[in-house]
C-alpha cells in the first residue's frame, strides 16, 4: 500500500510559476495583456461617453471618427513603448499602424452601418460586439506588420531577470534526467 502524498494544487507547483516568469520575461506577453486591457478599458469606455455626452449634437459618424483617434493614439503610444519596447522609426511604425487603424476603422465602419438598422440591439451594444470582433485583427496587424517589421518587436535579452533565466536552465536539466521509477521507492 503507497501512503498518501498531499497533493498540491496547479499553483503551487514551482515548476509551473517559473515557466510563467519566463513566459512573461522573455515574450513581453505579460506588458501586452495589461497594455491590452487598459486599452480595450479604455476603447469601450471612450466612444460611449462621448455619444452619451453629446447626445443629439454629434452624430455617431463624428463620435466614431473622434474615438477612433483618440484610441489609436493613446494604443500606438502604449504598444510602442510598453509592450514591444520599439526603437524603430517612429513615422514609418506610425504609418503602418495609420495603415491599420483606417482598415479597421472602415471594417468597423461598414460593419456598424450594416448592422446598426439589421440588429434588434441598441446602437452602442452593436459598437461593443464589432470592437470585441475588431480586437483580434488589431492584435495582429500590431505584431505581424506595425512594430515586427523594425527587427526589434521583442524586448532586448538582458530583460530576463536572473531568476526567469535560472529557472530556464534548472528545466532544461532537469528535463533530460531521467526520472525514478515509482514503484522502486516503495
């Protein structure tokens, strides 16, 4: 009979908390997801403001421009400088990303005027669900056209903090030892 081991759950597995520093060490996953949820925060928030604010003295042709810029803005700066640590040039980055908003802005454009009059939903839940849709090309459009192309969309190597880069190798080690056989302990 094997005696009972306590169990540890997932997180407690300091395996499993090393692979995630890592992950967020080497990748700069972890800057794009908070840089990504302030700005989705911010995105959502600002265009139903503004059509909230103005009611009937802006259309919502003109909040959309209005909030298409404002977040296009404050998310080039975002990305740019937190999550891809870009040092390349800044007007070519920002015509490739001035490429992407206009392309998004038109899908979410035609998208809104097709479907605003088709969807028994008020306009501003129409907004929200092309925006959520809108989100998958953006985050693409930002990693494989706007800042890869400088050759410096990934943070620098020394930003691995020594712990991460430890943990990397103690893996590496230890995942070409061979592992004891169970039932010899016993």
């Amino acid at each position: 009979m094997k005696p009972d081991l306590p169990r540890k759950s997932l997180l407690d597995n300091d395996l499993l908390r090393r692979k995630i520093a890592d992950l967020l060490a080497k990748r700069s996953f972890g800057r794009f997801l908070l840089v990504g949820i302030a700005n989705t925060i911010f995105g959502f928030s600002f265009f139903p403001i503004l059509h909230l604010a103005t009611q009937d003295s802006l259309s919502f042709d003109a909040a959309l421009v209005i909030s298409y810029v404002v977040c296009s803005t404050v998310s080039f700066l975002t990305h740019r400088l937190i999550t891809f640590q870009s040092q390349g040039v800044l007007g070519s980055e920002l015509a490739r990303y001035g490429v992407l908003a206009v392309v998004t802005y038109g899908l979410n454009r035609l998208l809104l005027w097709l479907l605003a009059d088709m969807l028994p939903i008020p306009l501003l839940a129409t907004q929200m669900l092309i925006a959520a849709g809108l989100l998958v090309l953006t985050y693409l459009g930002l990693g494989r056209m706007v800042f890869a192309l400088t050759g410096v969309a990934a943070p620098p190597a020394a930003e691995v903090p020594p712990s991460a880069a430890k943990a990397a190798r103690l893996d590496t080690a230890a995942s070409k030892a061979p592992l004891p056989d169970i039932d010899r302990r016993y």
